[in-house]
C-alpha cells in the first residue's frame, strides 16, 4: 500500500525538500495492538516536499506510519507519525481444491 506524506515548514505553508527519512515501520498502536511493528520502504517521488512510503499491510484497521526526519536547518531529528485507516482490502479466494 503506498502512503505518501508532506513535510511543511513550522513557520508557515512552505513545503520542505531535501529531508532525509529513516527507521520507518506501521504498526496498529493506534488500536491498542503494541508491538508487532512492520517495516515501510520510502520510495522516491518527483513532487517537491512529498514522501512516500510503501508498506504490506495484512489486515485492515487504523495504522500508524512512524519514521524519523532529518529536515535541513533543525539541529536535531524529528520523530513523525501519521495515523490512517485502511478499509475494504480486496481480497482474492482460493479457487476450490480437488477432492481426492
């Protein structure tokens, strides 16, 4: 599933580039479930200020994508997390097996 985020300055409505993502993972802490976290890739993207991540997601639910974010001119890094819901996953049956 891909997820894709914003990074917008503190001061104002100014998209930030060049951030450097890491450490990210989802996980259902936003539903009580610790633990258990799932790793998320980030994936290039072509629109300035815009991140994206890719994640397997098994279940629907509320998820929480949690990374760390070196922005260019913050002294130190900063610990993000989106929280998301993912409904009506397709899912695919298993054609009927052969009965001996």
């Amino acid at each position: 599933m891909p997820i894709k985020i914003q990074v917008w300055s503190r001061a104002g409505a100014v998209l930030v580039g060049g951030v450097e993502m890491g450490e990210a993972r989802v996980d259902r802490s936003p539903e009580g479930q610790l633990g258990g976290a799932l790793p998320a890739f980030f994936t290039p993207s072509l629109d300035y200020g815009t991140y994206n991540f890719r994640a397997d997601l098994p279940t629907d639910g509320t998820w929480a994508l949690k990374f760390l974010a070196r922005i260019p001119g913050e002294a130190q890094p900063i610990v993000g997390s989106v929280t998301f819901k993912v409904v009506g996953r397709i899912v695919t049956d298993k054609p009927p097996g052969r009965r001996p």
